[in-house]
C-alpha cells in the first residue's frame, strides 16, 4: 500500500491546478531565466539551471511536455544563457530521445539511478559546452571545467527535489 | 515516450511516431542552427539582441539590490574609524597606482611620439557609459552583459574599458544592453606590452577570470611578478595604453597575468569606438565568434 493511501482524505474538489499541462515547461523558461542573476563571475563553475530542471522533469515524468517542446525550450535557453544558438536546441531534443530509450531499457528504477543518468546528461553537457566553446577557439583547457561538473552533479538531487515538490502542487496532491 | 509502443491503436501509434519524427527534427534543426551561429555568429544578431533587452533590465535592477545590500553592510563596516582609514587610504593608493601606471604610459608614448613625428594624434571619444549586470557564470565562455546598447550607439567591435584598466569588446549590441567578450576569455587576444620597458607581448585570456602573457620575441622570460601590462593599439581595435593586467605568477616562457579591471567590482564601464577603424575593416573578419 503506497503511503498516499494513508494520509487523509485532502478537501474535496481539490485537482490538478488549471495550467497543471503548462507549469513543467514555465519552470523550464524560468529556470534558464535565471542566468539573468546579476552574478559577475570569472570562473563560471555555476549550473546550467535550465537544464538540470530540464532533465528533473523528464526523470520525473516520462511525459511533463509533449516531445516536440524540447527544440522551443532549447531555444529560449540559448538565448537567455548566451549559448550559440542552436545547442540547446539539439541538446535537448537528443535527451528526449535518449531518455526514451533508456526507459524502454531499464528494468526498475531508483534515485541512484536517477542520479547516475543524470550525473551522465550533466558530464555530456559540459563537455559539449566545453567542445563548442573549442570550435570558437574559446576554450580554457579540460580540467577547467571539472568543479562546474561537480558542483552540478552535486546540486542535481536538489533540482529534483524542488520539481517533485511543484509537480505535487500542479496535480494537487 | 516517443519510442514505446503504445498497443493496438494505429492513432496512438501514428501520434507516437510523428512524436518521434519531431525530437529528430528538432535535433536536425538544432544542429544546422549551431553551426550556422558558430561560422557566422552574426546571423542570430537581432534575436538575440533582442533576448539581451530582456534580461538586462532584470539583471540591472537586481543588481541595484544587491550593491544597495552591500553598500549598507560595507556603511556599517566603515564606522569602525581604523577601518574606514584604512578604505580611504586604500582608496588613495588605488586612485595613485592608476595615476602611475597612466604617467609611465604617457612617458612611453611621448618618446615613441619623439621617435615617429608623423604619428597621427587621435582623439579618444566616449560613446557609452554602463554598468556590468551579469556574466555568463555557467559558461566556460567569459561574457559579460553591459547596460548600454544600439540606442545610445553601441555597435559590436567596439572596445570597452573601466577606470582601472581594459575589460574587453562587444560582441553583441541589443538596443538597451550588449555582450561584452571580457579579456579572460580565450578568444580574447590583446596586443599588449609591458609598462616596465616596452617590450611587445600578446595577452590571451585563460577562461578562468586570469590572463595569459606571451613575449612576441622567443628567449628569456621578460617578465617579473608585478609587471604591469598595457595595450599597444597594434592591430587597431583597442586604444594604446590602457592598463590591461598584472602579472603574478611566471610559467616558462609566459606569465600569469590577473585583467586589473576586475567585471565585478568596477562600478562603470566605458564603451569607446574602435582605436582605428580604418586598420580593422583593412584586416579580414576578426574571429568575434560567441
């Protein structure tokens, strides 16, 4: 018996909130608006927000937006992160599709693993970010880029954390 | 699930294959988008200009809360009176340093002057004052957003500099705020020299907020920590004798060199136009890509 079953009946009439269909893809565009934080750093090591809200829905849920809405949600992220246009864009879609076949893999599924895939997605970016940044000759050396990859890896169960907690609020439970 | 099949239904089967046909798609359109912004990066001017009016404005405002937090701590701080001697002083040697380092750079210019009368004198101009509101702290590119744009004249290419020293070029200009490509970042080389004795060096970001020095002549290491880098002007994009760095750490044949307009704490940042336009449109297309 699921723990849900044992908590008591909440108020009557309570459901899903009226933009329950929306809410995942709003937190994803607000998410990548925080690189509009006035932080001045020289190093760089911060998140990409957008992402790791990104890729904490699709564990969550193997269908917070229709497919599709990756490219768009990509797209916004390029342009409010200042990444070149389109790598997002790609990015996002690829890890849609990823995603869906490792669901189709995995046999059960936990928060290690979770984490694990996500600690995977997370190191692809980066380095994708960091191979990019190399086609435009702007590329500090690997090893620059390690405590960005941590310090993600690390705050990844956070993100998840709080996506669960408005996932619970958008479905009224 | 754009993959899953989904049972029986040829309708949920059909909607899960055009599903996946879309993901492809948008992949397909993702990767023709990111090599067109990396081999023209000024095709995607516009939007993203666009997308930089947007956020500065928040960044701008969230920015005044943050120095206005701070100035009220930083006020409280400075009652303690040895303290707030010793910001004074502080203050007083940083003002004197600058004064300094500009003195021994005019010095510099003049006997060079002396050396070459037919040098032609420019006048410098300012186009823009702003303010640094944000950067691009989950990159390995080092950007910062500047809070002026096209409407007060801002263009890309132009050279942009603080009071303490060189803080780099814009790249992208929206009509209220524009991309700065700081001097840390990797892309970035400045034609620089050192203040000490002149001798021609290339300082190249490191992506890690320090600067990379190079002598342009191969033999001994000229540098010593301490040095004081200024541009050159060579190659015509950045005004000449502008502190650029400090060096304080030697590494073979190079040094380690931290930028002395630090992009968060400098209060302004001046836009100017570009030392000499007329070398740069000589030259083929600088490789500004973002």
């Amino acid at each position: 018996m699921v723990r849900a079953a044992l908590t008591p009946p909440r108020r009557i009439g309570q459901g899903p909130s009226r933009f329950a269909v929306y809410v995942p893809a709003v937190t994803v565009v607000l998410a990548s608006f925080l690189a509009a934080l006035p932080i001045i750093s020289t190093s760089g090591w911060y998140p990409d927000f957008g992402y790791l809200v990104f890729i904490s829905w699709r564990l969550l849920r193997a269908d917070p937006w229709p497919a599709w809405w990756a490219a768009p949600l990509g797209f916004v992220n390029d342009l409010f992160t200042g990444y070149p246009v389109g790598f997002s864009i790609a990015l996002w879609s690829a890890t849609m599709l990823a995603l869906d076949l490792i669901d189709r893999r995995t046999m059960w599924r936990d928060y290690w693993i979770e984490w694990v895939v996500a600690a995977v997605l997370i190191v692809l970016d980066e380095w994708l970010q960091w191979r990019v940044a190399k086609v435009a000759d702007g590329a500090p050396p690997f090893v620059a880029m390690v405590p960005p990859l941590v310090i993600s890896i690390c705050v990844f169960p956070a993100f998840a954390w709080f996506v669960s907690r408005i996932d619970a609020w958008r479905l009224g439970r | 699930m754009a993959t899953a099949r989904p049972g029986w239904s040829r309708r949920a089967q059909y909607g899960l294959f055009f599903s996946f046909l879309a993901v492809i798609a948008g992949i397909i359109v993702g990767l023709i988008l990111l090599a067109l912004s990396l081999v023209s990066p000024e095709s995607f001017q516009t939007v993203r200009g666009a997308a930089l009016d947007v956020t500065a404005p928040v960044s701008g405002a969230l920015h005044e809360v943050t120095e206005t937090t701070e100035g009220v701590f930083t006020g409280a701080g400075n009652y303690w009176d040895a303290a707030r001697q010793n910001a004074e002083l502080k203050r007083q040697n940083k003002a004197m340093l600058r004064r300094m380092v500009e003195a021994r750079a005019i010095f510099l210019e003049n006997q060079q002057l002396k050396a070459t009368l037919q040098l032609r004198q420019s006048e410098r101009t300012t186009i823009a004052v702003g303010r640094i509101v944000g950067s691009s702290f989950n990159s390995p590119r080092r950007f910062a957003i500047l809070s002026a744009g096209t409407s007060q004249g801002v263009a890309g290419g132009m050279p942009v500099r603080s009071p303490d020293g060189l803080v780099g070029r814009i790249i992208e200009a929206g009509a209220l705020a524009s991309r700065v490509l700081l001097v840390s970042d990797r892309a970035n080389i400045v034609p620089a020299r050192l203040l000490r004795n002149g001798i021609p060096v290339i300082a190249q970001g490191r992506g890690d907020g320090t600067v990379d020095v190079r002598p342009l002549e191969v033999g001994r290491n000229p540098f010593k920590p301490g040095d004081i880098i200024v541009s050159s002007g060579t190659g015509g994009l950045y005004p000449p004798s502008v502190p650029v760095a400090r060096v304080v750490k030697l590494q073979g044949d190079d040094a380690i060199a931290l930028p002395l307009a630090d992009p968060a704490t400098i209060s302004f940042a001046i836009v100017e136009p570009p030392f000499e336009p007329a070398a740069i449109a000589a030259q083929p297309a600088a490789a500004d890509a973002p």
